[in-house]
C-alpha cells in the first residue's frame, strides 16, 4: 500500500538515526526550515534513539513554527520514544496520544 501524500497546505519530514546533544541544533533546523507549509508532519519511524535532548529539540521546533503561526504533529514515533513521552507526559504536546 502506498503512503498517502500530505495535503497541500502540509509537508512531511522525516528523521531518521539519533536524536540527541550531538543532533538536537541540526533537527530543529531542518523541521523549521524545510518548508513554508502550514503544517509540518515529522515522521519519526526511522529515529533509532532519541534522549532528553531529541525530545528538546521536537518541542522547540514545534514552540518556533508556532511563532510563525505555523503548526507541527509528530508521528510514528518508535516504542523507545513512546516509553519517553510517556514518562514525561509530552506526547500530547506533539501531537501524539500517549497512554500515560
């Protein structure tokens, strides 16, 4: 089955390997400025590990695509990530429900 293309007011980015101190700058860049779309989709199924600091670097990404009245939804994230937001309780904030 093929994947579905984000609307037209939209655009995926997808992250793949770490997200942590070494990557943290890098990714925050490139969600905020990959696109002018309203809305940004960051698909998460290929991060292997994400720290503290790759949830960081989501939520301020998310804080300044808002800035620019600009929104962000994080989706696929992997079990690892999903046992982090759940602890941390931040998966709402990224648009990804949690059972915490």
């Amino acid at each position: 089955m093929a994947a579905e293309e984000p609307a037209l007011d939209t655009d995926l980015v997808e992250l793949s390997g770490d997200l942590d101190m070494a990557t943290a700058h890098d990714v925050v860049v490139r969600i905020v400025e990959a696109t002018d779309e309203v809305q940004v989709i960051v698909d998460l199924s290929a991060v292997e590990f994400m720290d503290s600091t790759g949830l960081w670097a989501l939520l301020e990404a998310k804080r300044l695509l808002e800035e620019k009245d600009r929104t962000m939804i994080a989706v696929n994230p992997t079990a690892q990530m999903m046992c982090i937001l759940d602890v941390t309780q931040m998966g709402a904030a990224l648009g990804i429900e949690t059972d915490a």
